[in-house]
C-alpha cells in the first residue's frame, strides 16, 4: 500500500472514530460539511462542558496542525501535504475523547471535508476545512486560560481571509465576513491591551484588510492579513505576560 493510500485511509479511519460517540450522520454528509467548511464565519460556538486545564491544553495543542494546514495547503507539494494532513489527523484522533458530541461530530465533518478535497486536489477547500477544524478545537477547549480565547479566533479570522485569498476566483464576500467576525473578537478584548502601540496598530490591520477587501486589491489584502496574524503573535505575548 503506498504512502498516498495509507494517508487516506488513515483520515478515513480518524473521521470514522470520531463519529463514534454522536449520531449517525445521513447520506448527505459530504455535501453538508463542504458547505460547513466553505460558510460565512458566524458567532462562536458555545459549550456547556468545559475542559480541566489538562484536556484544554492538550485540545489546544491539537489546533496547531490544523493552523499549519491551512497556511501551507495552498502551495504545500503533494508530498508535504500529505504530511501535514497526517499530522492533523492524528492530532484530532489524540483530543478526541476530550470533546463533547456536538465538536466530534463537527471534526468528523472537517476530517471528511479535507479529505474529499484532497481527492480533488482542491487547496483551498483543503485550507478551510483545516481553518474550521482549528477553530472548531479552540472553541471546544473553552475559556478560562490566561491568553482569551478571542486572540486564537483573530488568528481563526486572518487564515481564513487568506484561505478566501487562495481561491480562484477569490471569495471576496467570505473574506470580508472573515474581517467583520474578527472586529467582534478584537472589540470583545481591545479595552483590555493597555499597550497603546500594540493596540494601534492591531485595530490598523483590520481596518486596511477590511480597505483591501472591499477594494479587491489581493496584494493589499495579503500584506494586511499577514500582519494581523503577526500581531496575534504579539497579543498572545502581551497577554501570557498579564
């Protein structure tokens, strides 16, 4: 069995053992989680089961593949992919008994998803499946760490951009949803960041990823999305430092 064989079958598998402890999904199931993976970004999901600190740091961890996915998929060779959708796959096995019913049966729709659209060698819907899948975790993980869980959604919010960028023709309308979904994340946490400069030029980005959507500039859009996320990177600092 080749190594492309063996990675499909092992998605296959994962997405099967996810599906375990929730209902039997119906024949329309790949068609219901493309539609999932490629929908407008909406309110964060809630849940009443929160993890112990153990669990949420091991769910946490888990997104990461997911994060990776989604920013390589577009341009990834077959065989890095290949890789990379392995990692995710055994991540998402790993935290699987951590999760509630409702995220295990939404990672077996993302699993599906990224696996149907490996067939087709679809990135893009690779990486937005993969982006669902990392905030379908970080949901599910709560929020009660010292870093909120909204600066994880703007990382959501910028890769997801991305991913619409990725596509051809690019998925303006998703992206600038991508745009809104995030100011209500940043507006949630932007009175908290006492560091005016940081504070500045977070709300900055958005503002010129929103410009850039609306004026169709993909240039702009990508160098705007590329330092929102690298000012996640600073507000996940400045918040484990609090």
């Amino acid at each position: 069995m080749n190594f492309l064989l063996k990675a499909s079958v092992a998605i296959i598998a994962t997405a099967a053992s996810l599906t375990a402890c929730s209902t039997k999904q119906s024949s329309n199931n790949a068609n219901a989680s493309t539609s999932q993976s490629t929908a407008a970004p909406n309110s964060a999901m809630t849940s009443s089961l929160q993890p112990s600190a153990t669990n949420r740091s091991s769910i946490l961890a888990a997104a990461e593949p997911f994060e990776t996915l989604t920013e390589q998929a577009p341009t990834a060779s077959k065989t890095e992919l290949l890789n990379l959708i392995a990692k995710a796959n055994q991540a998402a096995q790993t935290v699987s008994p951590s999760l509630d019913p409702q995220h295990q049966a939404d990672m077996t729709n993302h699993l599906k998803a990224i696996s149907g659209a490996q067939t087709t060698n679809n990135r893009t819907e690779i990486a937005l499946a993969s982006v669902e899948a990392y905030r379908t975790l970080v949901e599910s993980a709560g929020d009660a760490g010292k870093i909120p869980q909204a600066v994880s959604l703007l990382d959501y919010s910028g890769f997801r951009y991305q991913a619409d960028l990725s596509a051809r023709p690019v998925r303006w309308s998703d992206s600038g949803n991508a745009v809104m979904f995030a100011e209500q994340k940043w507006a949630s946490i932007s009175d908290r960041v006492t560091d005016t400069t940081l504070k500045s030029e977070f709300s900055k980005s958005l503002e010129d990823m929103k410009s850039a959507q609306k004026a169709s500039d993909v240039k702009a859009a990508k160098a705007a999305s590329t330092k929102e996320l690298d000012l996640v990177d600073k507000l996940e600092s400045f918040f484990s430092k609090q």
